[in-house]
C-alpha cells in the first residue's frame, strides 16, 4: 500500500504539470497572434495627437467635443471629434496583408468663410507649431486632401489633412469641413488593399 501512495505521489505531479502545459501553450499562441507589438507602445496614440486638433476653428479653446463612432443612422454633430487607436487589420483576412492601422482622429466642423481663408488660417496655427505644407504619405492612403505634415522627429502625430466639405444635402449641413491627424503606429502597417 505505501508503494501505491508513491507511486500516487509521482504520478498525479507530472498529469497536473503536463496538463498545464497543454493548456497554456495554445493560450501562449493566441496570445501572440492577438497581442501584436506596435500599435501604442507609450499608451493611447491618440491621446498624445489630441493637441493639435486645437489648430481647428472652434477647437481652440475649451472642451473637445469626443464622441463615439457615427453610425449610418446616427445624427452626428456639426462640431465633433472621434478617435480610433490602431487595431490590428488585414484585406479581407488575405495572407501577407496584416498589419496595423493608423491612429486617427477626424474633426468635423463648420467654417463659413472661404476655403482660402480657412487654409492660410491652418497654414499659419500649424506652422506656429512646425507643421508644413505638403504631400500626404503613401501610407496614410489619402491623396486628394491639402495635407500639413509634422516637424521630423515630431511625434506621434505625423500628417493632418483637410478635406474639402462635401455638397450641402438634407443630410449635410452648407459649410461643414473634416479635418483627419494621423498617426503611424509603431510596427507593420496593413498592407496591399
């Protein structure tokens, strides 16, 4: 009987250790498939790019008027911003397309005064800041807009566009302008959409 209880002793130590194992190594494996390094290695990215959204008119002082994600059917404010940290994408699940979005913040607001006018009032509240002029990177996938890109070493914030209002309808209001400031996250970006 004492030879049982030692045998006991052996045994049921090494089931329990390997049963751990083999519960723990698939957990380790989702894990790094999930944890992906490089979206916001200091915290949230955008929470650092939030001061230049004060360049925007009627930003400049105050609250920032957060919300969450529009949706189709929502009524989204004249005066709004929204956040979205990096998240860890892919075309389509496509094999060789994974990587991380860029952090981003889109600002919409109103301006009633020419686009001229609302340009140079951007050119002179980012250049006081060291921002300049200039083409949008192939990575933030935006070649249309006028685009002020960040001093180098300037993070993280790296490009800010304006996009012209789009045509005033039922749904959109006459004067209503968008502003996105973009942030390349650290790691591989999503790629070959």
């Amino acid at each position: 009987m004492a030879h049982l209880a030692t045998r006991y002793k052996i045994i049921v130590p090494s089931v329990l250790t390997v049963a751990a194992v083999l519960i723990a190594l698939p957990f380790a494996a989702w894990v790094r498939n999930v944890a992906h390094a490089g979206a916001a290695p200091r915290g949230g990215l955008t929470a650092q790019m939030a001061p230049v959204v004060r360049v925007v008119p009627g930003f400049e002082h105050g609250h920032i008027p957060w919300i969450a994600s529009p949706c189709d059917s929502c009524r989204v404010p004249v005066t709004y911003a929204l956040q979205a940290e990096p998240h860890w994408d892919s075309c389509d699940g496509m094999a060789g397309t994974f990587g991380w979005d860029p952090a981003v913040i889109q600002v919409g607001f109103r301006w009633t005064g020419s686009s001229h006018a609302l340009v140079g009032l951007l050119n002179d509240r980012l250049g006081a800041r060291g921002w300049a002029r200039g083409a949008a990177p192939s990575w933030s996938g935006d070649d249309q807009s006028i685009a002020w890109i960040s001093p180098h070493g300037h993070p993280p914030a790296e490009v800010f566009t304006l996009d012209p209002p789009l045509p005033a309808n039922h749904i959109v209001p006459k004067n209503e302008w968008t502003a996105t400031v973009l942030a390349k996250p650290q790691g591989q970006l999503a790629k070959g959409c």
